[in-house]
C-alpha cells in the first residue's frame, strides 16, 4: 500500500454530520412502501390461514407436533444454480 492509496481511502470517509444525511437518507427509503403489493385476495387468503393455524394450536386437547420447514433445503438447489 502506498500513502497515495491511504490518502485516498481516508479521503472517502465521510464526517459524523455526513453519515447522520446518509442515515436519514437510508430511513426515509425503508418508509417508502414498496412497488409490489400483494392483492387483496393474497392478503385475505394470508389471513384465513393464520387464522386456521392458531385455531388448530389453541383448540387442541393438549402440544401440537409441528413441523417447521428447514429454509436451508428448500434454498438449496436454487443456491446450486449460482
């Protein structure tokens, strides 16, 4: 490394008044709501089934065995791909 290329990566550091615009930038984009909206018949089709779920766990006689699934190996062959 040379002092040139210190230099210039000192240089892109901003100051502490300039990361609190970067983080003010950072939190008005999370607040945006996204493009893609789920449509209504998604997001009531989402709701009936949570409500079955919950139904079906404080219904029950006594534990309920659920199986959760392993996200691991549904990603996978999709990682594979890459």
């Amino acid at each position: 490394m040379t002092f040139d290329d210190a230099q210039s990566d000192i240089e892109g550091v901003g100051s502490i008044g300039a990361g609190a615009t970067d983080i003010q930038a950072q939190l008005a984009a999370a607040a945006t709501p996204l493009e893609y909206q789920a449509t209504l018949e998604t997001k009531f089709a989402s709701y009936d089934n949570y409500c079955s779920l919950f139904h079906y766990i404080l219904n029950s006689e006594g534990p309920v065995d659920l199986e959760v699934p392993n996200v691991c190996t549904h990603l996978a062959p999709l990682m594979a791909d890459l």
